[in-house]
C-alpha cells in the first residue's frame, strides 16, 4: 500500500477496503453528499428505495462491481475511492473527501492514487463523471489532466418553438425526408453514424466512447428513432433520435462531417423544430454527437434563436503518458460524444458515484 504525508497532517495511508467497510463507506457517502447534491438525494431518497439502497443496494454493488480504497489520515477513514477496470480504460466510479477533511488538498493524493493504480493495470485511460455544478470538482480535474467531453445542445424556448411552428416550409427542407426506424433498424443505423462522427471528431479520446460509452436506445416509450435522408439519396445520411421528458423534447444527432455548420444543416435544423411536435412542448433541444459539431452548427442554431445550454454531467478522459497514441493536446481539442444516459453523483469536494452501469441496481 502506498504511504505519504501531507505537510502537518499526519500520516495518509490507503487501505483496500474489506467487505463489511462498504457499508462504512456508503453511510459516508449519505453524510457528504445529502442536502448538497440533488441527484442523490433523487436516486437514494424515495420512499422505497431508500431503505433498500442504504443498507443492501449500494453497500453490495460497490463490494461486488469495484475494487475500492480508503484514504486514512492518522488512521480515520478521511477519503474513498472505488474503481473499475476495462480494457485500457481506469473508470473512476467513486472518489470523496468526508466532509470533516474537505479543504485539506485530500482530493489530489486520490487522483494520484488513481493515476497509479491505472498505471498498474497497463490503462492508457482515465475516465469520470462529474456533475457540471460542481466547479471546485470540475477544476481540480482540469488541473489533474482530465479533459472536457462534449455536453452543450441548443435549447428552443416555448416562444420561439411556437413562432417557428406556425411558419410555412421554405428551401431545402422540403428536400429532407425522415424515416421512421424498427429499434433493430435504428440501433444498426445509430452505430454507424456514432462511429463515423467520433472517428472524425476524436482521434485521441474516440476509442474509449465507442468501447465503452456508445449512446444508447432508451426505453420505447421515450424515443422515435429516424434514418435521414438527403435529396434523392437512396442510402441514409445520419441518424436521429428524439426523446422526450414530461413536456419537453430534444432531438440527437449524428452526421457525416461534410454537412457539419451548412445551410443543409440549417435546413434540418428547421424541419426538426417542426417534425410532428406536440403541441404541448414547452421547450425542445438538440444536441449534435460532438464539441467539433456543436462549434460549427451553433452559428445556425443561434439564426434560429436557439440558446446554447449544458447537461447536468459531464464524462472527462485523461490520457496517460503511456498512450502511445497521446501527443499534445489540451482542453480545447479533445471533444466528445454525449450519452443522454450516463449517470452521476457529485460529492462537492471531489467527485461522485459515476457509472451508469449503477442503474441496474436502482
């Protein structure tokens, strides 16, 4: 195990956790983030599952699926940290600071603990989520070389939605034709132009979206999958799907580079905000499959009176110097796709419960 000190703190010390100190760890994980963080007070606090994911739920998903430390400062269970290895890929699922400890730079010798137990394991990876909120989380990570995969869409509010409904069809997008997909049909459709668009946009960071974060077909009931054709085209030119929430709705898309920021584009755009909308939306989204995309199209969006709005998460890679396939890059040039599922807790200090995967416990 490693040991290090921390100025005047006393000794630190990481311990892999045993079996019975999941449930240590999980009660701690209830202290540092209830009343501070709306997405696990949603998951952990209804009236079933509360009970349920307390004492048998979370304790026993983190024992079975992770491998899990703790950070102990003069013997005190100061921090936790749980992880999960993939091919070439660490994945952060959990990383905390007890509140009694926040503020003493705890965080960093955690994400050094990552960034070796990674090393070990022969990763060329690390991955996590963080909840976008979370700005002191979200900076330490920049700094600890985690990088920014995309999560902005454009949002259409009420108003404008209605203005743009009531107006005629015009131009090219009387030349756009969708078509509805069987969910065997939309998942075929939906991977190839997900590979097409992340080998474009991502060089560096796309083999880990497509190993292990490939967007998914929810639920039927919340979406209407499309093959998009362009003019008198035979075969599809991208892939559509549109989700609804309630009384909102958004549209993600993935396409071929060479329609990325045009006027055929735009045309789509158009046709989107009308295509068989209910009447009752109160607002609509849509969300390109990466930040090279986002940049390019949001000029048109922006002609349409779309804002530009973040997910409530975000996914960040950090290369390892391992990776033979890493040169220099920064922030600013590695996008990303985004996963409408991919899930998240977010302790204020550090981080959060991260895997999507999780839900099948919920």
């Amino acid at each position: 195990m490693a040991k290090t000190n921390v100025e005047e703190k006393g000794p630190l010390q990481f311990k892999a956790l045993n079996f019975f100190e999941h449930w240590r760890t999980v009660g701690y994980m209830y202290q540092n983030y209830l009343g501070v963080d709306k997405a696990f007070e949603e998951t952990a606090l209804g009236i079933l599952r509360r009970p349920f994911l307390r004492w048998i739920g979370f304790p026993l998903y983190f024992a079975l699926r992770n491998e899990g430390y703790t950070l102990r400062l003069n013997q005190k269970f100061a921090g936790v940290l749980y992880l999960q290895y993939r091919k070439r890929v660490t994945h952060i699922n959990d990383i905390e600071v007890n509140r009694a400890y926040q503020g003493q730079g705890l965080g960093h010798h955690l994400l050094a603990f990552a960034d070796k137990k990674a090393r070990e394991n022969s990763s060329c990876f690390i991955t996590l989520v963080v909840t976008l909120s979370n700005t002191r989380a979200l900076n330490l990570y920049r700094k600890s070389g985690f990088l920014d995969q995309h999560h902005c869409y454009y949002y259409l509010s009420r108003a404008f939605l209605r203005a743009h409904t009531s107006l005629k069809q015009v131009g090219k997008e009387e030349k756009l034709t969708l078509k509805p997909l069987s969910r065997k049909q939309a998942t075929k459709n939906l991977q190839h132009f997900f590979q097409l668009e992340t080998r474009s946009a991502k060089p560096v960071t796309g083999e880990v979206w497509e190993a292990l974060y490939p967007p998914q077909l929810p639920r039927l009931s919340k979406v209407r999958s499309y093959a998009l054709f362009w003019g008198t085209e035979s075969q599809p030119g991208g892939h559509l799907d549109f989700f609804t929430w309630g009384s909102y709705g958004r549209w993600r898309i993935y396409l071929p580079t060479q329609y990325w920021g045009t006027e055929d584009e735009l045309a789509l755009f158009e046709l989107l905000i009308r295509y068989k909308q209910s009447p009752h939306l109160r607002g609509l989204g849509i969300m390109v499959g990466s930040t090279v995309h986002h940049v390019k199209a949001l000029p048109l969006a922006q002609r349409l009176n779309f804002a530009e709005r973040s997910t409530e998460r975000m996914l960040m890679i950090k290369p390892l110097s391992n990776n033979p396939d890493i040169g220099g890059i920064s922030n600013h040039d590695v996008g990303g796709i985004s996963n409408s599922d991919i899930g998240g807790i977010s302790n204020p200090d550090v981080g959060g419960i991260s895997n999507p995967d999780m839900r099948k416990y919920l």
